[in-house]
C-alpha cells in the first residue's frame, strides 16, 4: 500500500522553485506509474515540488537537514526521521524506521546510522543542494531578512495523502524545513499530528506551511478531529487553517482525504501546488480557486 | 509563570526509582518554594521523580539521550529538545528555545550548540547516569528483554501541568526516553500533542508512558479534544487513556487540569507516582486508586 509513497518519491523529479508555475508540478507518469504499480488506489494528493532531499531550503550554515513522517491509517503506525542529513530521500528512511525498528522517530546522526545500518546510501551535501537554494540562503543572511515571510508560498514541503477502494488511509510529508534555520531545528513535518496524520477510521492529512505555527494548534490532527464531528473534507481543513490563522497568524495549506475518496487541498498562503489522482481524471491548481483537469489515460 | 517549572527542575532532587515507593515522591519543600515564589498558582501537578536528567534510562549503547517540552497555554508558544546529551536540565533547555528562538524544536547537536551559545554549562555523562540506571540498561540488553515490558509503571518521564488563578495554563515534560532506545530515539514527550499540550482555553495535560504509543493516538491533544466537547479533566484522561489501550494497546498515564483548577491524575499502567498541590493542601498516591493528603502549611 505504501508503495505509492516510495514510487513517488523515487520516480519523481525535483524542479526548481521556479517551476512550480508550470502545471502540472510533477510529471504525469509518476500517476501513471503509481496507477499501474496500485490498481486498488483511486485517490493520491501531492503538493509542492521537491519530491526528493535535492532542492532542499538550507539552514543558517548553508546546509540541508531534513525531517520527514510517514503514516498508516490502519494501525496507526508511524515512522519519522528529524534533522537528518545526507540522505536523498528522507521519505523512504521514515518509511524504513516504522517498518524496521520499534521506535517512530529517529534524529540527526542516530538516523544516519540507522540508514548506514539499513543500507541506505549517503550522498553529499552539495549533490542535494541547488543553485536556487543557495540564492535563497544567501538572500535570507541579510540582516532585515525575514525568512518566514519570504517563504511563504513557495514551501519546500512535499506532502501526500492517499485512499484504496478498501478504505485504507497513509499520508506522507518531507521537507527541507524553513529557510535558514537554526542548525538542529525540527519543525511540524516529522512531529505526527502536526505534519501529518492518518486514521482509516477518519481520514489523512498533510501539511505545509510555517512550521512554528502548525505545531502550536497540531494542525493535521486537529482537522480530522473536526472531521471526526462530522465536517467535510474541505470545511474541517478551512476550519483548521482559519483557526491557525485567528490563533497565532499562521498561513499554510493541507491534502486531505477521507475514507471514502472525498479530497481537499486547501491553503489559505499565497499559494499551493497541489494535484489529485481520481478515477481516471488527474486535477491539478496552484492559486485559490484553480483547478484544472485532464484525463489520466495512458496518451 | 513558567518560574514554577523551573524553580521545580531546579529545586528538585533526583531520587532513584526505588525511592518511588516512597510517598510523597518529592520533597515538600518544592511546593513551599512554588507556592511562595509564585502566589498566584493555586494548583501544580508533577509526577515520577526524575526532575533533572540524572537518573534517566540509558540508550543502547549506554548513554543519557534526552527529551523536553514546555509550553505556555495563553500563546501556544512551545519550546522542545530531543536527544540533547550532556545537559543538566533538559526542561530549561526547551524553555530557552522558546523564549530565546523562533523555532519550536532543538534536536541533538544542534541543541547542545543552542545550549552552549546560552551560556548552559555542559555536564558529563557519568554525571547522569546512577547505579539503578546502568543496572536496568545491563539487564535489559539481554537477548530476552522485553525493554518495553520491563518500563511500564516504572517510567523515567516526569510531566507537570500548572494553572494559577488568571487561568493561565503551561505544561512541562522531560524524560530519559525508554529503556535501551535506539542512538537518536526521539519519544512523545518533545513531540506537541503526544507528550504534552497547553491551552488556556481548554486545560493542560502531560503524559507518560509508552512513547511510541502515545504519539499513536497525539494522547495530550486527544484528551483536551474531549474537555473541549465538555467532558470533565477526570472523564477526558480515562477516556483517552482507554482509547489508547484499546486501539494500540498502550499503557501510560497522564496528569490534568482546567482553567477552573479541576485536575487530574490518571493512569492505567501499574502504577504513577503523582502529587497535586491545590490552595492549602498536597494530595499524592503511587498506585490506582490511592490518594493521600496532608497540609501544605509551612511546619
């Protein structure tokens, strides 16, 4: 089931920042090959663009340190790594702490041994590093800088929900973190029902946004509790980032899904790549009220 | 108002767990230095007996890892370490991170970096570590061990939660993590949610525990998610307590408040050394059921 996630994220290719204008932000055979790879999925959500560890924000040394979650709606299992480094694809080594230890959260160089153990490779800092990213670094060091601010909306975060016909729930969420961080910062992504949550029993969702904020009012567990009230998809996740906005000003976006194939992707920041897989349509926006659609066959 | 927390980390002592039998599980002049530093707090709760990081459970390869997480109800605003070594204090530590950056989360090196620029003396390994501890760690690294088994109802969390008589709410959590952990384990407790949630509008809850279970179900926020659907402090821990057993089969234990001064301290492992100070009194226990009482008028 968890298959997609990987697929994704090992199939996928990580444009620029200044991609993200280019719909469809990723390519449409990572959907064809998730369709192909899991004939039972009829829903899968992805937001933002940087699908693996290259295109990472840095930190305030110029480093990538990346957190990621991974979660099974069905027995509540989850798995997460913090600060992590020199990894390409943190999503998978989430994924390999659920399924391999007994634990669901490993950091910093704990999670890089684990991944030695595993066989993970490691990769440099410079081959996970980009152009854009160090203008955006090098932008941000000034001293009237504010990072925050100047990343809103173009987010480095890769969030996915996903559904089966057999109503099985998993999300999944990576991200370089916030522009120039502090070095050791972990923020919502690895941090379960802030970052992400999943439960067969109520739905999935996957955030992004300013990380600080997401945690104050644990975002993703807090729209599926409104969920669990009764609320729809969409009205639970902009009940959610209104309240995070009224509480403690907080902007961001959510793909969430319920157990019956019912999807959101809400965002109340400037803006939000997003696409959603269903049934044999592929849709896709990137500011308010867009949502374009196309057909999913195989061309 | 977090002085309360901190005059508490400072103040305490660090008994060994056998002393936990021994009631009350802290000295009384702790509350007296509370309650006179801080008049207005009408009701502090704290329970286990590690306050400082000496006495923690050890890691696999033998070292003190630890977890911390503050937060302060009236803004959200938090602050956590995760797997910080060589630190007295864990609890300050979170503390500084909230007040002192923007972020909500320090973890390892980047932690003891943060630590170190603020001036927090680092300390020894061998300075945390006791008898008990290398004791639990030697035996628990038998091919047989069930580490997980061996903890419950002897945990190396201590929690409190605190409202004075504005309503203004805070939680703390700090913890050794779970007996032979993983190099870079991170549990519930740093996590906001899991190990811990403050809201003035709500309440406050710390829990301990087994971490990856609580982080399973988010056991703090679930449980302020039933007081603000109107249950009370008592009926929203047991209900979120038995919801944890029932759907993942985690033990654990909380303690409770409300902005009125209603408070809890609920656990369905074996036993939770609690105590609760509330206008003139000091109430505490050790196992389900049991409640003590006695003055807290200054002999």
């Amino acid at each position: 089931f968890f298959f997609s996630l990987r697929c994704k994220a090992e199939g996928g290719h990580a444009p620029s920042q200044r991609h993200v204008a280019l719909l469809p932000p990723f390519p449409l055979r990572d959907f064809l090959c998730l369709r192909s790879q899991v004939p039972k999925m009829t829903t899968i959500y992805v937001f933002s663009n940087v699908v693996s560890g290259r295109g990472s924000v840095l930190n305030v040394k110029g480093d990538v340190e990346m957190d990621a979650l991974v979660m099974d709606g069905k027995t509540l299992a989850s798995g997460a790594v913090s600060a992590v480094r020199n990894i390409a694809n943190p999503v998978q080594l989430a994924r390999l702490v659920m399924d391999k230890t007994s634990h669901a959260c490993l950091t910093a160089e704990g999670a890089s041994k684990f991944a030695r153990a595993v066989g993970i490779p490691e990769v440099s800092q410079e081959s996970l590093i980009t152009e854009y990213a160090r203008m955006r670094w090098t932008k941000n060091l000034a001293p009237d800088a504010n990072p925050v601010e100047s990343q809103m909306g173009k987010m480095g975060t890769v969030g996915a929900v996903a559904v089966d016909r057999e109503g099985n729930i998993a999300c999944a969420t990576s991200t370089g973190g916030m522009l120039n961080k502090m070095e050791g910062r972990v923020g919502d992504t690895p941090c379960i029902g802030s970052g992400g949550y999943a439960d067969n029993q109520t739905g999935a969702v996957s955030t992004t946004g300013h990380g600080e904020a997401i945690m104050k009012v644990t975002l993703a567990r807090l729209i599926l509790f409104h969920m669990e009230q009764g609320q729809t998809v969409e009205a639970a996740s902009d009940v959610g980032l209104a309240y995070m906005k009224s509480r403690v000003g907080g902007l961001g976006g959510v793909v969430t899904v319920d157990p019956q194939g019912g999807w959101g992707a809400r965002f109340n920041s400037l803006q939000m790549a997003w696409a959603a897989a269903q049934d044999d349509r592929l849709h896709y926006g990137l500011y308010a009220g867009e949502r374009f659609s196309e057909s999913l066959q195989t061309p």
